[in-house]
C-alpha cells in the first residue's frame, strides 16, 4: 500500500511585500503553507539574506567575524559595496552602533549622512537598524526617513514606545517599517493592529519577533514565530500575516563561545565554531518561518544558501 501524504489547504496567506526601489526590488512573504512544505505547495518567494554592515568600526567582534570585512571595516560605504560585489549580498543591513547614547552617541544628522551615502552606493534593498533606544531612534530614524525619501527603506525596530512617530515618518515619506515586539504573539499582533491604525498600509510592515541564538532561548523564538505563522495561515489573523524578519547576527557573535578561544573546554576551532553557531541558527529560524535573515560571515551565509538550495531545488 503506497503512502499519500494527504493535501491540506489553509484558509490564510502571509502578504508578499515589495522591498527596495525603482528596479531593483525583491520580493517576500505569499507564503499559503508552512516553511519549506513542498508536499503541499510550491514556495513563492525564496528566503532573503542581508547582510549586515556597521555605521563604525567595531571593537567587540571576534577575529573570524572581523576577517572578510577587514580591508573596508572602517568605511560602511566600501563595506556594503564589498559585501554585494564579493559575496551576492541580496540585501544590506545597516546597523546604527554609533547613535547609542551610550556610545559615540552621533547625531541624527550624521546618522542621516552616512544612511544616505549608503544608499546612494548600492543597488539593493536596504535596511536600516537603530539602537532601541525609544527616544534616539526616534529622533534618528525620522531624520532618515526624511533624507533618504524615495529610497523605499526598511527602518527599525518599530516599538510601542515610539511607533506614533517612526510611523508617521515612514507613512510620509513611503518607508517600510520592522514591526518589533519582545518575542510575544499577542504583543506583535498588537502593535501591528498600532500601526495600522496609524495609517501605515500593510504592504509596508515586517514582523520582527525578536530572535536569539541557538544556545540562549532560540527555542522560545521558534516557538513564538511558529505560533505567528499558524495564526497567520490557519485563523486567518490579518495582523499576524505579514513577512518576519530576522536579525540573528548581533545574538550570535555576542555570546561568549564565539569569543573563546581555540580548544577552550575541548570546544574546537574558535573560527568554525562562530560560523556553525550563525548558520545553524539561521536555519532554524527559516524552519519557524523567517522571511529575511541579517547575516554576518559570508561562509555562514554560503551554508544557508546551501541548505536552502538543497531544500528546495533551487539553484539561486
């Protein structure tokens, strides 16, 4: 007797969303199954990587995380350029260090400098990542939005705490916004219900569920984004059926065992241990539903290209 695994149709559908401007646009979500099941449906957008660039020069980064980068570390421009022309970067992932309060603590306006010069360097969509701090990223993010009109950004994280007026921002000058909650399903749909009584249209909002790292709660994320993606497809939650993205680089390379050293309690090459830690992190993010993933070492990114590839038979 043969096996026929049987067809199952759900009721809901996570929106597709057009990232990036003018041509040069990718598109995600229009997912009407789960992750990667190919027994019931063909996956209409493949899962994005993003690749993640600083707006300084980092001081805290592990050697094997500094290595590809080190020629162009100190300039975000060469930085994204590099990481597109060498590595296929589909998407950049600017992440805003500098405008910490408890940092350098640079101005809006000089966020805004370097944002724009970024932008006007490369041809992808880009992502724009503040400090959460409710009152900086406030005054910076909006300053971005209003330099960079027209460039069809992605800006977060987006937070209850100061949605009124990133949103507004995004809303005027056609941002899309990182809708991010603290790893909840009832608050992500919450703030989404937020925003859209702000008047931000749903083809501009991405999920950011806030994720770890395979080590430190990834499983609670798992769990939160696979409860978002049943109530998305199967109760038909519009405010739950939005693209999720993923920024799992800074939760990896800040943890103590990319830090260690080589053989430090038997755990092997320090080098290899970092890569393996992002990638298999990453995956399992994909497998909860993930859309967009920002991501640090290009070899971490080669092996989920790999597996996804192999999953899904595609040669992209």
């Amino acid at each position: 007797m043969v096996f026929k695994i049987p067809d199952i149709t759900y009721n809901g559908k996570i929106r597709e969303i057009k990232l990036g401007k003018e041509d040069n646009t990718l598109t995600v979500g229009g997912e009407t199954a789960y992750p990667f099941y190919h027994f019931e449906y063909e996956m209409p957008t493949l899962p994005r990587i993003a690749m993640e660039v600083w707006d300084c020069s980092p001081d805290d980064w592990p050697e094997a995380a500094i290595e590809p980068f080190a020629d162009v570390i100190n300039d975000s421009v060469a930085w994204a350029k590099k990481c597109i022309a060498n590595y296929g970067a589909e998407m950049i992932a600017l992440q805003l260090i500098s405008t910490d309060p408890g940092g350098i603590n640079r101005s809006a306006d000089e966020a805004a400098k370097i944002v724009k010069k970024v932008a006007d360097a490369i041809t992808v969509p880009l992502i724009v990542w503040g400090t959460a701090n409710h009152e900086k990223d406030s005054e910076v993010l909006r300053k971005i939005a209003e330099s960079c009109a027209g460039e069809n950004l992605i800006i977060g994280p987006v937070e209850e705490g100061n949605y009124r007026r990133i949103g507004a921002a995004a809303i005027g000058y056609h941002h899309a916004v990182a809708s991010s909650s603290p790893i909840d399903v009832n608050l992500a749909k919450q703030l989404n219900i937020l925003l859209g009584n702000l008047g931000v249209p749903d083809d501009l909002i991405l999920i950011d569920p806030t994720v770890s790292g395979i080590g430190y709660g990834i499983e609670y994320s798992y769990s939160v984004m696979e409860r978002i993606r049943m109530a998305g497809l199967t109760q038909q939650d519009d405010r739950l059926q939005f693209p999720i993205i993923c920024n799992i680089a800074k939760e990896v390379w800040k943890t103590k065992e990319v830090h260690m050293a080589n053989d430090e309690f038997n755990m092997g090459n320090a080098r290899k241990r970092g890569i393996l830690m992002e990638a298999i992190s990453a995956m399992v993010l994909l497998l909860a539903g993930g859309n967009i993933l920002v991501m640090r070492h290009p070899e971490a990114i080669k092996l989920i290209r790999e597996t996804v590839a192999e999953l899904t038979g595609s040669t992209k």
